[in-house]
C-alpha cells in the first residue's frame, strides 16, 4: 500500500497572492485529515518580492531551482503522490524534471495551473523544446487548469487529450461561507485588493475615480516596485483615493463586506480565476472587472457585476455609476453573488474533487 502521505510543491507567502494564498489554503484544508492523509510542502515562493510577468531568469532563480528540486527528491521517497502547484513559467522549467522523477519512481503527479498563460507559453516555445516539453507533460497524471477556458486551449491549441484534463477551480476556506449578510445600499465606498502593479489595472482605477465626488477607493495589497512612486503621488494628489497597506490571508472577504464594490480593471497576463473575486462575493459585494481571459467566467456582466474593456478608466467609472443608479440591480447582484460563490467553497473544490482524485492514486 502506498504510503497516505502527498508531497504540495507551490509558492506559499511572502508575498501575499492568489498564487501563495490558495496553496497556503489547500495545505491546511481540514479534507486530507479528514482521509487520514499527511501533507508535505516544498516552498517555491520567490520570497518577498512582487514580480513583473516574464520577468527574466536571474542566478538567483537557477539556485532556487536547484534547492527546490534538492528538496523534493528527499521527501518523495515517503510520499506517494505529488501535488505541483505552479505558473506556467515554473511548469515549463522547473516543473519539467520534477515531473520525469516522479514518472521514474511511479508517483502520481497532479499539475495545478495557475492562471490562464500555459497553452500560449507552449505554444511560443521554439521547436524542438516545445516538443520535449509536451512530451514529459503528458506522463503527468492529471494536468488540472484553473478555468474552462485554459482546458479548451490546452487541447485546441496545445495538443493535449481531455483525458489527461480535469478543471480545478479556484476555492475559498469553508470558514468564509455561512454568514448573515444584512441587505446593503451602494454607498460609493469601492476597494481594490491585490498587487498593486500597473497590470492589475490599479492606473485605470485612479484615473478613473480620482477626485470623483461621492466616491471613495481604497487600495490593498503589497507594492511592485516599478510602479510604487508614480502609485503613492497620484494617490496622494486625491483625497478620495487611499493606500491601505498589506492584509494577511484569510482576510479579504471580511475587510471587503465593509465596501460597496471591488474593482478588478485587470489585463494580467496570467490571470485566471481572482480569488479575490470569489472574496468579493463570499462577502456579497458585486465586482467591475475587465472582460479578460476567464474573468467573463466569474463575473456575469450585469448579474453578477459589470464587465469593462481593457483599459478604459471611462467605462469603470460608467460601471460604478451605474451601480449607484440602479438600487434594485445593486441590491438584485448582491444577492446573486451568494448564492453563486458556494460552488467554490473548499468543501465542493478540495474535499470533492481534489482529495478524492488524489485518494485514488494512493491506494
């Protein structure tokens, strides 16, 4: 019998983000203990430090992912099945050896995708790595993409079989459901959380509310670097407008129910299914969201929030009017992100799809 013991490899904090926040989650969900299942963790988080998309491999890089692979080839021998939780750039590096070592000593391995990038990063790949790549890939037991949408590439673009495909969404502790939420009023109180990096759309944002009477945002999340100076002064400039500093995980859906909406303005190249989305509407507060990738997955333009093009501070500001016009759209979205939000409890994602999936390999 093999042994009931899974090896997690992902990013977890610093820093704080979807990517880290949801492996630190399904590390300490109650379901493996539930099936009497341990789980070991190899930490692949770059440390604390918001990275900007393609961001080139440094040394420091290389030697991380020596360390990791260094790690995970101590503990796999006393685990039996393998959990790699990862981008799509660690998949195709990094990602690639782990997965012929756990083929070569018959582990199963579970490939989480995070975002929605890997179909067009394989498919950017010169030949012949991009064939080498898929090739190793395909001994993967399950590769489980984030949303419908990056499934229906991976075969239509990238070649690969349904089979081998299973759709892992995203999911939020069980604690976050089961609230009483009294019935609100738009009152122009609108937050964004996230990393604050022109990508995520927090420019727009400003553009769009800054100095708007009635209106109020405040800003969540750790700072990028690159764009730290020009955020702080355009902030600074507007009295409506606040930084708030970092919260810990776990706390975004509280701190969101005291807001009227959460903006998501953004043209990240991975995204895939926001957690914070989800927060949002464990919270019962609609989102405004651009109409990006798999956004359109969550966020029902005119049910659930409203969806806006890419770059259109104009149109932000249309959508939170509108959410001020309209009281009984407001209060109708409200209610609908409820009940909406429950199939992404960790009970319906983690304790029925992942740890049966998983519990399978192991016997």
């Amino acid at each position: 019998m093999k042994a009931r013991r899974v090896l997690l490899i992902g990013p977890f904090p610093p820093p704080i983000g979807g990517d880290t926040v949801l492996t630190l989650n399904v590390s300490r969900s109650a379901y493996w203990r539930e099936r009497g299942i341990a789980v070991e963790c190899v930490d692949t988080s770059p440390g604390d430090r918001v990275r900007v998309p393609d961001e080139r491999l440094t040394p420091g890089d290389l030697i991380r992912g020596v360390r990791i692979f260094l790690e995970f080839a101590v503990k796999l021998p006393r685990c039996g099945a393998v959990l790699l939780w990862a981008n799509s750039r660690f998949i195709m590096t990094a990602g690639l050896p782990i997965i012929v070592w756990c083929s070569m000593f018959r582990r199963a391995v579970f490939v989480k995708v995070f975002g929605a990038f890997l179909a067009r990063r394989i498919c950017r790949t010169p030949q012949p790595w991009r064939a080498f790549a898929l090739a190793i890939m395909h001994r993967a037991t399950y590769i489980l993409p984030e949303t419908k949408a990056l499934a229906r590439d991976l075969v239509v673009e990238a070649g690969f079989s349904e089979d081998r495909l299973l759709v892992l969404p995203n999911f939020l502790p069980d604690d976050l459901f089961g609230a009483r939420h009294a019935p609100k009023r738009f009152s122009g109180k609108c937050a964004f959380f996230g990393q604050i990096k022109r990508e995520k759309g927090v420019f727009d944002i400003l553009e769009a509310l800054g100095g708007a009477a009635g209106i109020t945002c405040d800003f969540y999340g750790p700072l990028l670097d690159r764009d730290r100076e020009e955020f702080l002064r355009v902030v600074s400039k507007h009295a409506n407008l606040s930084y708030r500093g970092t919260i810990e995980p776990g706390r975004v859906s509280m701190i969101a129910a005291g807001y009227d909406a959460v903006l998501l303005p953004t043209y990240h190249a991975g995204e895939g299914h926001p957690a914070v989305v989800l927060e949002a509407y464990a919270a019962g507060v609609p989102v405004v969201a651009t109409d990006w990738l798999s956004l359109p997955e969550l966020v029902e333009d005119g049910v659930r929030g409203f969806l806006v093009p890419v770059r259109s501070p104009e149109k932000i500001r249309e959508a939170v009017d509108r959410l001020a016009d309209d009281e009984s759209l407001y209060e109708s979205m409200c209610g609908k992100v409820l009940v909406y939000v429950e199939s992404f409890s960790e009970r319906a994602v983690i304790g029925g799809i992942l740890v049966p999936l998983v519990e399978r390999a192991l016997r």
